[in-house]
C-alpha cells in the first residue's frame, strides 16, 4: 500500500505522494506515536490516540 501512495526507493529523495488522494489516504490510515506513548497504561494510550483519531472511537 506504502509503494502505491508513495512511489520510490527509501535510498532516493522522498518525491512525495503520487497524488492528493493518496496523501489523503495516507493520513486515514498510517499512525506514528513515539515509545514514550506506547508504554501508557491501556487507558493512557486510549486517551492520547483519541486526540488526533476520535473517529477510531465512536
């Protein structure tokens, strides 16, 4: 999925997505947090991920 929204070697310079759609898509689905928030307590990390992604909640 990665290859086809973002097109290119990891060992070249990032030429970006291969449209507005897939930069779209790319936001829907990949995450990133750091180590720190993936050691939360359960409860903790429901918390932190609902503050940028409430929808995964509802």
């Amino acid at each position: 999925l990665l290859d086809a929204l973002q097109p290119g070697s990891f060992n070249d310079e990032n030429e970006g997505f291969a449209s507005k759609e897939a930069e779209s898509i790319y936001d829907e689905v990949f995450f990133f947090t750091d180590e720190r928030t993936l050691q939360l307590p359960e409860n903790e990390l429901v918390a932190e991920l609902k503050k940028d992604n409430p929808d995964w909640f509802e």
